[in-house]
C-alpha cells in the first residue's frame, strides 16, 4: 500500500518534531486558525456532544492523539475526569496547561501508545491525521485503547474532493478563465504554504511537506476510504461530517454568522455533489 511513497514513517516523524519544534519556539504555532474563538466555540460543543455517547460521562477518561500545545486538552479539561496527551514534540506539549491536575503528557507516538487495552471513553485527535505515515496503524490503536462503546472523533482531516478542486483551480491559473483574489488565496495556501513559511520564517519547506504525508503525498483523505478503513478496524458506528465551506469565514465575518449557517446547511443537503466545497471531514467512529 505504501511503496510507492517517497517518504518513510521514520522521516515522517523526525519532519513533524522538526516543524513542530520549530513552530512551538517562534511561537507561531497558536496562531494557526483553528484556534480563533469561533472555531473553540464550535469544537467545545463537539465534544460536549461526544462526551454524551461515552461509555462513562461524568467521570470520562480522554486521550487526544497529536495533542500539541493542547488545543483539545483545554477544550475538554473541565469536562472530564482525566485527559492524557500524546506527542512525539516535547516542545509542543511544554505549551499545555496542567493547572487543573487532571491533565497528562506522554512523549509517545500516536500508533503505539504506553496504555492498557480498553481505558478510555473517548479518543480525539485534531488537525493531526495528515500528519501519520499511515492513518490506519493509529486507527487501530486508538481502537484498541478506547473501552467498548468509547468514542473515536477526529477533526480538521483535509477532504481530497476539496485538495482536487483546489488543484485544478491552480492549472487554471494564467488562462482564460478568470480566479478571483479569493481563490487565488485558498491556492496559495492550500498547496504553496510551505513557501510562505520558507520566505517568512526559514522553516524548510521540504520538511514541512514530509511532516504532512496525508495532505501533501495522499491528496487528502476519501471520507469513503476512511470509513471503510475504520469498519475494517472493529468500529461499529461509523459517520463523516463535513465542515469549512470555501469562504465561509468570509460570510461569518462580512455578513453573518446565520449567512453562513444557512449557506453550510444547503451544502449539506447537496452532499455528495458539494463535498469539493468543504475544506475538512471530521469522523465519529463507535467501538
Ligand atoms: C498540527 S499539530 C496538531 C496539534 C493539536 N492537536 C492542535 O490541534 O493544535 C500535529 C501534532 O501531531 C504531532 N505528531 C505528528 N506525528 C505524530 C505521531 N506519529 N505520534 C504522535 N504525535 C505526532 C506533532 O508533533 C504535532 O504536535
């Protein structure tokens, strides 16, 4: 399945400490978008939502996966009884609150993990699958750690539909057909972000690509591909949602935010036909 790849998982995890190190000192990685108060507006109620299928609720035990500087753990730390963060980026976890004393830090990779089978209730893991040689191997591990009828969610995986959209659009560019500046924005950084960060900050490009095998070398990911990978896994209950409609930030902030619900509501019901227009596909799975 993964010969044909010009990347090794070894080199996939030393590109991912090296890009995340290298963020967590220059203290950008905070600013990446998904922490705008909106977006921790929307991800707290996921997890309330998903707290409430949970095995145990008032006294859940988490893991997130790929935790960082602890996006999910803080959304989630007073929620739960305990929250445990794996990452293999020492650097990243440094930037994660243990304040509440319910939160612990583990320096592992995500596909093979210190813990015993069936402890948890729930299983996270955000803006993290692209960065995995193999989602799959993490798959099964989060299966394997999560109890009977624990939750599995996952969110921020780039859709393919949308990458393949984006792709063509840049084929275009110079043509005939006029792109709008907005478009031309999406593009730049959709596929060329890793010169940006080159230009802007000296984080070598190259690395970043391999720090991301799921975005840059697998285009993404099917929302089919992955539902059936986690059937095969043991998950039961398995569901995509899709999420961040091209220019949806644009209706929130220039028009409103009902705009922009309205707007997400008649892309979904136009699912599949619309799925190119979402940028990211969030994934529920049930043991
Ligand atoms: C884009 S960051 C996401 C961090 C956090 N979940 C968030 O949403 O802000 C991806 C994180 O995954 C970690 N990572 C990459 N590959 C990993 C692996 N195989 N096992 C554990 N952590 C990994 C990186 O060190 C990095 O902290």
């Amino acid at each position: 399945m993964q010969e044909d790849r010009d990347v090794t998982k070894d080199q996939a995890l030393e590109a991912n400490i090296y890009v995340h190190s290298f963020l967590a000192n220059a203290g950008e990685y905070n600013k990446s978008p998904h922490f705008r108060p909106e977006n921790q507006q929307k991800v707290r109620g996921i997890l309330e939502r998903i707290l409430e299928m949970a095995p145990e609720q008032q006294n859940a035990r988490l893991v997130d996966f790929g935790c960082g500087t602890g996006f999910i753990i803080h959304l989630v730390a007073d929620l739960v009884a305990e929250v445990h963060g794996v990452d293999i980026t020492a650097d990243m976890m440094k930037q994660v609150d243990l304040s509440s004393g319910t939160v612990q830090l583990h320096e592992s990779t995500a596909e093979n993990t210190p813990f015993e089978d069936e402890s948890f209730d729930v299983a996270t893991s955000y803006s993290f699958m692209d960065h995995l040689f193999d989602y799959r191997d993490f798959l099964k591990e989060a299966h394997r750690v999560l109890k009977q009828g624990g939750v599995f969610y996952s969110d921020l995986n780039p859709n393919r539909d949308f990458l393949d959209a984006i792709v063509a659009a840049d084929r275009l560019q110079g043509g005939p057909l006029p792109l709008s500046p907005f478009v031309t924005r999406e593009i730049q950084g959709a596929l060329h972000n890793g010169q940006l960060y080159e230009e802007q900050y000296g984080l070598d490009s190259e690395k970043l690509e391999m720090a991301e095998p799921g975005k840059s070398i697998a285009q993404g990911f099917d929302a089919s591909e992955v539902l059936a990978a986690a059937r095969d896994t043991g998950f039961s209950k398995c569901r995509v949602e899709f999420e961040w409609f091209l220019g949806q930030a644009k209706v929130m902030h220039e028009q409103s935010l009902e705009d922009a619900a309205t707007i997400e509501a008649y892309l979904n019901e136009m699912l599949p036909a619309s799925s190119h227009l979402f940028k990211y596909l969030r994934f529920i799975f049930v043991k």
